[in-house]
C-alpha cells in the first residue's frame, strides 16, 4: 500500500490560490489608499488657496459698515440742515 499526498498537494494549492488572492487585494486596497492620500492632499492645498484667495471678503463687512455710518451721519446732518430752515 502507497501512501497517497493527493490530499496535501490540492491542499497547497488551494492555500497557494487563497494566499495569491490575499495579496492581490492587499496590493489593490494599498493602491487604491496611495491615490486616495495624493488626492486628499492636492483637495487640501485647493482648499488653502481658496481660503487664502478669499480672505478679502471678511473685510467687505467692515467697508459695510463704515459706508452705513457715513449713511447714517449724513441723513442726521441733512435731518439738523433741513430742522435749522
């Protein structure tokens, strides 16, 4: 009677295949995190340059708010002009 290893070569096989698709996806997920990272960064630097590029507005409100004082102060100086006649 011979020993028969049938078993054990299609048993390393199947281990070999399992293994061969394991790293294949490793490889793909690890790829795939590589090209989401460069992406994240290149989104991050836009986002500065917007940041910074927008910077100005803020001080929109503040020219906004002197024109109203002057609005106001010249509708109080009209409003003495016009009482004093």
């Amino acid at each position: 009677m011979g020993v028969s290893l049938t078993g054990w070569y299609v048993g390393y096989v199947i281990a070999l295949v399992v293994l061969v698709v394991v790293v294949l996806l490793v490889g793909t997920i690890l790829g795939l995190a590589r090209r989401i990272g460069v992406q994240a960064l290149a989104a991050n630097e836009a986002l500065d340059e917007g940041r910074i590029n927008t910077l100005a507005l803020w001080d929109v409100d503040k020219i906004n708010g002197g024109v109203r004082s002057i609005i106001n102060s010249a509708e109080e100086a009209r409003a003495a002009l016009e009482g004093e006649r």
